[in-house]
C-alpha cells in the first residue's frame, strides 16, 4: 500500500491521547483469563464497552488531547504516511472517510464524519471506560472509533496474521464500517444479544467485512478535497494481507487457538471463511448494496 508523497494529510479526523491519563472509573480489563475473555468479546465487536460488560456503570469523558499528540505534529502529507504507523493509520482514515462521504450522496444519503481516538492503556468513551484489552472498537454513542496501535502487533503475533500495512487498514476499514451501518440504522440489529453463526451479531460483523473490501475496492481512484487519491497503489499482496488478517479474527480460528475447541453457538462475528469471503465479495464488486448479509 502506498500513499501519494505529495497527497495533505487531514490530523483533525484522529485525536491523539496517547499517554494521557483517563480521571476517575474502575473500569479496567486485567489480564490472564479475565482480559482474554475481554479481548475475545470485544475484538471488533463493534458497540461500545458498556454494551459487553466490560464498565462499571459509570460514563467518562474521552481524554483530553496531551502533549503527545504526535499525529497532528508529525503527519502532514503522504510521505509521512509511507514512513509512519501512526501517520499511516491518519492516511487510511482520511481515504475511507473520503469515499464515504462521496458514495452517500450517490445513494440520497449524507456521510456525518467519525474520529478515531488513538489511546494507549485505557479510554473514556460515550459508551463506558475500556482498557486496550478489547481491541479496537467503535462506539455508537460518539460516533467514534477507539485504537491502541498496539493491537496491529497483537494481531500478527498472537492470532497469526501475516500483518503489513494493509492488514491494519483493514481493521480501520472495518470499525468505519460500523459507522457506516451505524448512519444506515443497522448497527442495533446485533445488539439483541443473540449469538451464533446466524446470528445478528455476526452478520453485522460480516457486512463491516464487507464494507471494508468495498472501500479497498475504491481506494485508489477515490479523489481527496484536492481531486487525487491519497491511496496511489494497493497490489494484490495487499489484498492478500487483508484477507489474511480477516481470516486471523474468524471465530473459528480465535476459539481454536485460545480454547482448543470451536463453538459455533457462540460465534459473534463469523468464521475465518466467512469474513474472508465478504471481505472479498465487498471487494470484487466495490457496491455496498452488495453487502446484504441479512438475506
């Protein structure tokens, strides 16, 4: 994945709290079984911490911008971008929300831009206070998307992705696609507390999936505010890493590797195949209204 070197980079579409301290709450995830079990609900559950039990109750506002706000000192341009994770992450955050903001208006629609919030430790959120144990999420109460650029490590070490850059433009990709359906009015059909691999709660994390391919799918020829591509060249070795680390965060897979056995009942976001499938299929047609998991 390369970015145009001369392409601006948008800082204010992620709030940089990197090495603040989030006041008050009890609400944090430890470690050994308890922030397992944490991190394997809430990898990419898309709702917000409250939502999976993982607060005390209590609402905390997200941390305010630090000193440490490396993002907006740092990344400015594309260039940036190509030599920085976290500049990086700023690039594809800016070419996804480019797209979206373009493709609602074709289907009668208005795009209402999302932040993403990068932390470290632990977050504040509309939704509850959450350690970076659940992974990345996106919370419907403020419309943001939450990321510890720690996770991208994890999910190459400890659930087997192949990583790359793409991999983690992928989970970008993926959170706004809960955005997206948040917009649309289908994000709460997951939130009836059903699980399984027909389930609600999976087909809202399968057609995210799919929104996320069907962004790719455009990346290259979606035009920022100065009529070009932040994104100039996506190979089909990126393709594959995305596709990879799709497979990574199947169900199926996570249960295998950190319980031994796959249990299908309680699947709440799809098989490895699953998810590689409608990533792809977002992907080869580049049409949301081919995201239907809901048929």
């Amino acid at each position: 994945m390369q970015f145009d070197d001369d392409a601006n980079l948008d800082s204010s579409e992620v709030q940089d709290v990197r090495g603040s301290r989030v006041p008050g709450g009890k609400a944090t995830i430890g470690g050994g079984v308890a922030g397992l079990i944490a991190l394997l609900l809430g990898l990419f559950f898309g709702v917000g911490p409250d939502q999976l039990g993982l607060t005390d109750g209590s609402e905390e506002p997200a941390a305010s911008s630090s000193s440490l706000a490396e993002v907006k000192r740092s990344c400015h341009t594309g260039k940036d971008a190509n030599a920085r994770e976290d500049c990086r992450i700023l690039g594809v955050v800016n070419s996804v929300q480019d797209y979206w903001r373009q493709e609602f208006p074709r289907r009668r629609g208005q795009y209402a831009p999302a932040q993403t919030v990068f932390f470290t430790g632990r977050i504040g959120t509309a939704c509850g206070a959450a350690s970076s144990a659940v992974g990345p999420f996106y919370c419907p109460g403020d419309r943001r998307v939450y990321l510890d650029l720690g996770f991208f490590e994890e999910l190459r070490t400890k659930f087997g992705s192949s990583g790359g850059p793409f991999a983690q433009a992928y989970v970008v990709a993926h959170e706004y696609g809960h955005h997206v359906q948040n917009l649309m009015g289908t994000l709460g059909r997951a939130q009836d507390g059903r699980t399984g691999e027909g389930s609600n709660a999976v087909r809202v994390e399968l057609q995210a999936d799919c929104y996320a391919g069907v962004w790719a799918q455009h990346a290259t020829r979606t035009p920022d505010e100065e009529g070009r591509p932040l994104i100039k060249e996506l190979t089909d070795a990126d393709i594959r890493d995305g596709l990879d680390a799709a497979a990574a965060v199947g169900d199926d897979r996570i249960q295998e590797r950190f319980q031994g056995r796959v249990t299908p009942e309680s699947w709440t976001h799809g098989s490895a195949k699953q998810r590689q499938d409608w990533f792809y299929q977002g992907f080869r047609t580049g049409d949301m209204a081919q995201c239907n998991t809901f048929r």
